[in-house]
C-alpha cells in the first residue's frame, strides 16, 4: 500500500517538474507509516532512528521537504493551539479530534463539508483548506491517565 501511495506521489512531483529525491522518499514513507501527525522533529528523531542512512539529515533539510511536499500537496500542515507545526500525509477532507492532555491528534471524518460559498469571506482572503478541531480527552488519558501525561509533556494544550 504505501509503495502505491509512494509511485503516485512520484508521479505527481514528476508532473510538476520536481524530482522524488530519497530524502522526500523516506519522509514521505514515514508520514504513509505514521499517522500520528509528527512534527518536523519528530520526524527528524525518528526517520534517524528508523534509517541510518539518513541520521545525517538535519531538522532543517527535512523542514524544507516539508515544505517542498505541502507544496505539491502531497502533505498538509497543521496547527494547533500550541503553534508548533505538525504534517499529515492524509490528504482526505478531515477533521481532528485532539487531546488536551497528552496532544495526540486523531483524523475524524464527517460527512457534511461545510459551507464555504455561504460565508461571507472577505473576497481578498483564498480559503485553501477547512477543518475543525475537536478538542477533548482520548481514551488512553481516560483509562490510563498516568501513562500518557508524562509521554509528551511538550505537547500538551492548555
Ligand atoms: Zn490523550
Ligand atoms: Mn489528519
């Protein structure tokens, strides 16, 4: 599955003129394996990890692919209220349950697509994407509350 989703985005880039290079490739895999939403250095720390060809990338470099595949759409970046950017290879219209506690982010899908025609935005405002976040407690933080508020103290949302 995630070969398929790989030779499509390879395609994609060749159509715009951009090159699948392997550092883009092995990121691009990771995202396709972990749909946690990571951020950049959570990429960064886990592709060295996962890779060793690749320990030797820099947070930096693996920033600006992720610029470079957001770009081409392969990816979308997301915010939260914390501010740090965080990539998602799940280009679907979805929304985002997040947890409050530990900040895991979960994709969410509803069915109705809101209304953009309706809303009287500014005509010199593009509106290039919409969701919504769902803020909550997930259930690991429900049953396990110990574990998870030490797992990514960072992340947390207040
Ligand atoms: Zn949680
Ligand atoms: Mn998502």
């Amino acid at each position: 599955m995630d070969d398929a989703l790989l030779e499509q985005a390879t395609v994609k880039l060749r159509e715009a003129g951009v090159r699948m290079t392997p550092q883009r490739r092995v990121i691009l895999e990771y995202l396709y394996q972990q749909r946690n939403h990571p951020t950049a250095d959570d990429i960064h720390r886990e592709i060295g990890a996962k890779y060793p060809e690749f320990r030797a990338l820099s947070v930096t470099t693996i920033y600006n692919n992720l610029k470079t595949l957001k770009k081409y759409g392969l990816i979308k970046e997301i915010y939260t209220q914390a501010g740090i950017a965080r990539y998602d290879s799940n280009i679907d219209h979805h929304h985002h349950l997040l947890c409050t506690v530990c900040g895991s982010i979960a994709d969410y899908y509803y069915p109705l697509r809101f209304p953009v025609d309706e809303l009287r935005i500014d005509s010199d405002f593009t509106v290039e994407d919409i969701y919504v976040e769902l803020r909550g407690i997930c259930r690991l933080c429900k049953t396990q509350p110990e574990l998870q508020a030490v797992s990514q103290p960072d992340q947390k949302v207040t």
